[in-house]
C-alpha cells in the first residue's frame, strides 16, 4: 500500500504486516534531502507514529547511497544568515525528532554515503543495519558549522560524548569497519541491508504494538534524562499495557502454546 508524503522525493510503501518502508528518492543528489523534503519526513513520520496498520518502519535511500545529508546548493538562501540558519535547524529538528520519537521501532537501512544530515537520519533511528558500501560522517567542521543541538544530542544518546567529538571534531568520513568500531553500526549486511532490514522488521512487528511502542518511550526517556517530566505519561503506558487486550492475549497464548495474535489494544 502505497502512503502519501506530499513530496515525490520522498517515497512510503506498507506491507501486509505492517512493515512501512520510506525510502529517499534523489538519486541525482545522492539522496540529499533539501528542506521541503525535511519538513516532508518529519510530517509522514508524525502519521506513521499514529496509523494502527504500521507496526515497523524501515528507513533507507535509492541507488546505492542512504543520504548525502541536506542539499548544500540550497545553503546560499536557506541557511544565509543566523536567523536562516536558526529556521533551517528548527525545521530539521522537528524531521530528526519525529523519527526519534516515532512510536513505532525504525531501522534504517544503509548502503553508499550516510554523511552529515544523513548520519543524522539514520542515528535518529533505533537501529542501522549497513553494508560494508557505508562512508559515515560529519564534515561540519570543513563547512564552518556548528551542529545542532538536537543533532549532537543525537549523536552522544548513541555513542557517547568521547565518540561524538571524535566525529565532530575530525570530520572524517569513516568506512564500514570504523563506524562498526564507532558504533555507528548495529548490524551488518552480507547482502542487501533493506532485505536484512524487513527480515528484522518482521520479527518485530509479530511483538505487541503497545509493548513495543511503551518499551520505546520509557527507553527513550531514559537516554534523554526526562524520565522526571515525563513520569505520568511513562506510567500510564505501562498500565494501558497491563489493562491491553494484548497483555490477555500474550498470556492465553503462552498457556496455549500457540503464537499470539496482537490487535494493537
């Protein structure tokens, strides 16, 4: 099923179990996102947070590159001054969040270039799956910017404050080895990573979808140091689960010794 994004960039297709693949689609560019395609991901990530049928989303890119990161050619009038600039950012944090906090778990799926906004994407997700094609990095540094704070948030959630400064402060592009040292890798691909992806996505989306969706946010919450602020929201997850027609059902099941049939209630 195909699922509109108001941007012809920006492709979503969801499979019949519920698996949702979002793929970049600028090949010429090698997938650089400009800022209507921004804005177009953090609005389709926003619907998929809420639509019952998605259990899963796989993010990847088209021929051969995952994401060169934003469309530099843009930077002259987006990005030309403090308050450009500041907007660009705004716009591209609410992108990186909605990915972030997509109640739903996402993988993204690598091959080619993961460069600047677009190792921003993938470290966005909650698990990224490469080949050994992978060149990741951040030449921030090589373009006289200061990343953004959500970004570089980003960036010590997944790998530590000792790391993300090697990769901001070097501005190297990695290959597949280093970003596995790094931790910029969670999984390797011997073939195809959108194929390893759906096989993983698959095995996910069988789980309860409140389950997984609760586990993520208190997850979340913890690695961002807002479990105080957030502690009611948090609770009352785990009770909804607790009162779920799939918390009876795991159960049934489990005494049933059969495989359980979620409903997402």
């Amino acid at each position: 099923m195909r699922i509109d994004t108001n941007n012809a960039h920006i492709v979503c297709e969801a499979d019949a179990k519920g698996v949702a693949v979002v793929t970049i689609q600028r090949v010429q560019k090698r997938n650089a996102l400009s800022l209507a395609m921004w804005i177009a991901v953090g609005e389709l990530f926003s619907r998929l947070s809420t639509d019952p049928a998605v259990r899963c989303v796989i993010l990847t890119g088209d021929g051969g590159h995952f994401s060169a990161g934003a469309d530099i050619a843009e930077f002259g009038t987006m990005r030309a001054d403090a308050k450009a600039g500041q907007e660009y950012d705004r716009l591209n944090d609410e992108a990186m969040t909605a990915i972030r906090n997509c109640s739903k778990p996402v993988i993204a799926a690598i091959s080619g270039v993961a460069v600047g906004g677009g190792l921003g994407l993938a470290l966005a997700c909650d698990f990224r799956i490469a080949d050994a094609s992978v060149r990741m990095g951040i030449p921030a540094g090589r373009l006289g910017l200061v990343y953004s704070i959500m970004d570089c948030a980003l960036l010590v959630e997944r790998l530590g404050a000792t790391r993300a400064k090697e990769i901001l402060m070097t501005g190297t592009i990695f290959n597949f080895d280093e970003a596995l040292r790094l931790g910029l890798i969670d999984r390797s691909a011997a073939g195809d990573p959108l194929k390893a992806a759906r096989v993983f996505a698959g095995e996910i989306a069988l789980n309860a979808p409140l389950s997984l969706s609760g586990n993520k946010a208190v997850v979340n919450a913890i690695a961002d140091g807002s479990v105080s602020s957030q502690r009611q929201e948090l609770e009352t997850l785990i009770a909804q689960a607790f009162d779920s027609h799939d918390y009876r059902e795991g159960q049934a099941a489990f005494a049933e010794k059969r495989a359980p049939r979620f409903a997402g209630r």
